[in-house]
C-alpha cells in the first residue's frame, strides 16, 4: 500500500480530520448521560479515532 506512504499530506489530513471529529464526537456522547443517544455518538466517535489510528499505521505495513 504505497499509496499512503507517497502522500503524507493527505494522510496527516484524514489523521486530523478523523481524531477531531472522533474526539468530538466521544465528548459529546459522555455528555448525554443516561441516553441511548449518547452511547450511540461515544461508539461512532470510537470507531472514527479507531480510522484514524489505522490510516497512521497504514503507512508502516509492510
């Protein structure tokens, strides 16, 4: 996967963009205490900073 190793511009871009939007999303949803609501946003935000964690690893496979 040469790809994310030949455009680190693109790949700090997504990194950025997935960690706030997971962050963001993970805060609010701890805020909404005792709704399903919540839990549904802190499980998006988690599986959004789970991508940006395998876009940052993407480019260290082998």
């Amino acid at each position: 996967m040469n790809f994310w190793k030949n455009h680190t511009a693109l790949r700090f871009i997504l990194i950025a963009v997935f960690f706030v939007i997971g962050l963001t999303l993970t805060l609010v949803g701890w805020s909404m205490t005792g709704k399903l609501a919540g839990l549904g946003l802190m499980i998006v935000g988690i599986i959004l900073l789970l991508t940006a964690l395998f876009v940052y690893n993407a480019a260290y496979k082998n």
